[in-house]
C-alpha cells in the first residue's frame, strides 16, 4: 500500500490520502502521537528512500525494514518449506522488543522536538 502513496512532505499526514482523518493529538495538544509519521516514513522506504523514511520518522525506517525482511523471509519459506521465520522468533525473545520500545519512544521525543522547531 504505501508504495501507492506519496509521502508528505511535513514529515507526516501521508495517513489522510487512506481516507483517514488528521491526527487527533496535532490537533487537540499541538504535538505528534507516537507514530506520528510512520505512513510517511513506509511511503518513503516503498519509494526506496531509506534516509527519506529515517527523517520522517526513525521508528517507522526501522519498521518499514523489519516489514521488507519479513516479506522475504515469507516468500522463501512458501518456495523453499523452510523454518525461517520461527527460528528467529524463537530467539529474539524480549530484549528485541524492549529495545523497538525505546526506539519508539526515541523517535517520538524526536518527533517532538522536530515539530515544535527545535531540531
């Protein structure tokens, strides 16, 4: 899907061209909800702008990646019967997700700042 989209040139909002409506927390609290900017960054890794998506929102680069390898790892695993994809979720375990945790948080202080002028 994101392949389709064009990404905004704020940073965000690529969302509404789905027919969704403008994020909620910019416009009650006047800053960005915590994906903030992901559709943004996907259209921008779709498109194959990889520093793109990493400016739009760091979370969603790293998502947008992590989508791609799946996608892979998928369709080798219909061709081949191999057991990839379980191997790796038999060992990634919670440090994995602790640390997505804190990239999450991490590029919602960097959205933030970025849409309040500080950066």
């Amino acid at each position: 899907m994101a392949a389709w989209l064009d990404p905004s040139p704020n940073g965000h909002g690529t969302h509404t061209q789905l027919g969704m409506m403008p994020c909620g927390w910019v416009m009650h609290a006047g800053i960005p909800c915590p994906s903030c900017g992901m559709t943004t960054a996907f259209a921008h890794a779709a498109d194959g702008d990889m520093l793109g998506s990493l400016r739009a929102q760091p979370a969603g680069a790293v998502l947008a990646f992590f989508t791609a390898c799946v996608l892979v790892i998928s369709i080798w695993q219909a061709i081949s019967g191999a057991r990839l994809g379980g191997f790796w979720m038999d060992h990634l375990g919670k440090w994995f997700f602790i640390t997505f945790g804190v990239i999450v948080i991490m590029a919602w202080v960097y959205k933030i700042l970025e849409m309040k002028e500080m950066l």
